[in-house]
C-alpha cells in the first residue's frame, strides 16, 4: 500500500502528481499487463538479446 504524507497547506494536484509517480516506480501497472500473456522463455531470451545489441550498437555509434 502506498502512502503519500501530505504536508499543510500542500496543493492536492501536487500530492496526487507524487502518487502516480510514486505508483509508477513500483511497476505495478508493468507486472499486470506481462502477466496478461505467457511469453516463452526462448522468446524472453531473444528479445534480451536484441535490446543488448541494439545498446552495443547505439554506444559503438557514439564512439565513432
């Protein structure tokens, strides 16, 4: 659960701005939705190794 402290006088758009970023740190919203669907582990480990070289190549591109 999570708790947000609201200080006196604090604007409720600001504590509700701190919630839902508070909300989105914990990846509640991210867990739900991958347990939607059943992805394969042999899919899992493609697509991890697809965003590793897609970064080696984004960092190889700003050596040059």
């Amino acid at each position: 659960m999570l708790i947000i402290p609201i200080k006196d006088g604090e604007n409720i758009d600001r504590a509700l701005k701190r919630y839902k970023r508070k909300f989105d740190k914990t990846g509640t919203v991210r867990q739900l939705r991958a347990r939607q669907a059943f992805i394969k582990p042999s899919v899992k480990n493609r697509i991890k190794i697809q965003k590793a070289a897609y970064i080696q190549n984004m960092k190889d591109g700003l050596e040059s």
